[in-house]
C-alpha cells in the first residue's frame, strides 16, 4: 500500500487534538502523538515542523475564518449618521453574536482548545486579543456617535470596554460550562440588552 500524504496529515492533527485537549500543549509530546496517530517521527517532520507549528496549524484556519467573520460582522453595523441610527446599530451589532457563537459551536473543540489548552502558544491570549479587537470596533462606533450623544460627559474608553469584556466572557464562560449553543445564545442576548440598556441611560440615547 503506497503512503498516502492527506490521510497521515489528519491522523496526526486527529491525535494531536486529543492530546493537548487531554493534557494541554506543554504536556503532550511528539512522540505520544504519533504514536496515537500510527507514524514514526520522521512521518511527523515531513508534515509539521515543530510541535509548535502542529498547534498553529491545528486552529489557525478557524482562528482566522472567525476573525475575519467577526470583523465583517461588526462593520456591517458602525455606520452612524444621526442620533436615530445609534440604538438600531447597537442592536443590529449585538444581535450578531448569534452568528458568531453559530460558528464557535461548529468549531467547538478548537475553540475549547484555544481556551483551556493553548499555553504555552502563541495562542494562548485569544481571549485577550478578541477583547481588544471588540474593544477597538466599540472605541470607533463611539467616537461617530459623539456629536449625537445627549450626554457625551459620560461616554468614556472604560465604559466601552466593560461592555466589550461582558458580551466576550459570557460567551466563553457558557461553552465551558458546557451550555447549549440556545442557551449561551440566550445568555448572550441578555448581557447585550444589560449593556444596551445601561448605554441607553447613561448617554443619554
């Protein structure tokens, strides 16, 4: 039977996934994972380069689909051209979610990687880094909303980044509480009208 390049590739992603969800990245190790996965080590250096290099490759096509999803998304709804249009953007942007946490459950097991496992990585700051993505698309909206603001006295970067946080932890925190996909997009909903509601009071929308 002649080798069959594909099939080895996914064997070992295939091994390597069960191995740093069980143990984590700096605990798993090259040769367990091809041992799991049925090859040599030398069969390994002819797919990835380093342990390192597996792990990217195992999440970075789902990290970067749902970044550029994330950041299509939210551009949809940061157009702001009178003070009628601010709450409408508002809810059009959090009601988005739905669609991000849609792909989060499609991609469930990256995404537990990327939370629970990836120390050690590059990656291991994903939370960090989609906050501050979140944060900077709030700073933007808010800074077109100014001249419609009632109250732009109160409109500050903290006030956008804890509602930036809230919306991004209570999704995260439903997976790994092993939520539905309903019910973290229910939870999510109502962090959203919290925030919603609480922007609505304070700036007087």
């Amino acid at each position: 039977m002649g080798y069959d390049f594909e099939k080895t590739h996914e064997h070992i992603l295939e091994s390597a996934l069960k191995s740093f969800s069980s143990v984590g990245f700096r605990a798993s190790s090259i040769r367990q994972i091809c041992r799991d996965a049925g090859v040599t080590n030398g069969a390994f250096y002819a797919h990835f380069d380093s342990k390192e290099d597996l792990f990217a490759k195992l999440v970075e096509p789902t990290v970067n689909e749902f970044f550029s999803l994330f950041s299509s998304e939210k551009e949809r709804y940061m157009l702001v051209h009178s003070a009628e249009d601010i709450i409408p953007s508002l809810q059009q942007s959090f009601s988005s979610d739905e669609l991000m946490i849609h792909f989060i459950y499609e991609h469930e097991a990256i995404f537990r990687l990327l939370l629970t496992a990836s120390g050690g990585t590059p990656y291991e700051d994903f939370p960090a880094k989609l906050i501050e993505v979140e944060k900077s698309g709030t700073r933007s909206f808010f800074e077109q909303c100014l001249p419609y603001i009632a109250k732009p006295e109160n409109l500050s970067e903290n006030l956008g980044n804890q509602c930036s946080a809230m919306i991004v932890h209570t999704v995260f925190d439903c997976l790994l509480n092993g939520k539905k996909e309903s019910d973290t997009i229910r939870e999510t909903q109502l962090a959203s009208e919290f925030c919603l509601e609480g922007l609505r009071a304070v700036l007087g929308l």
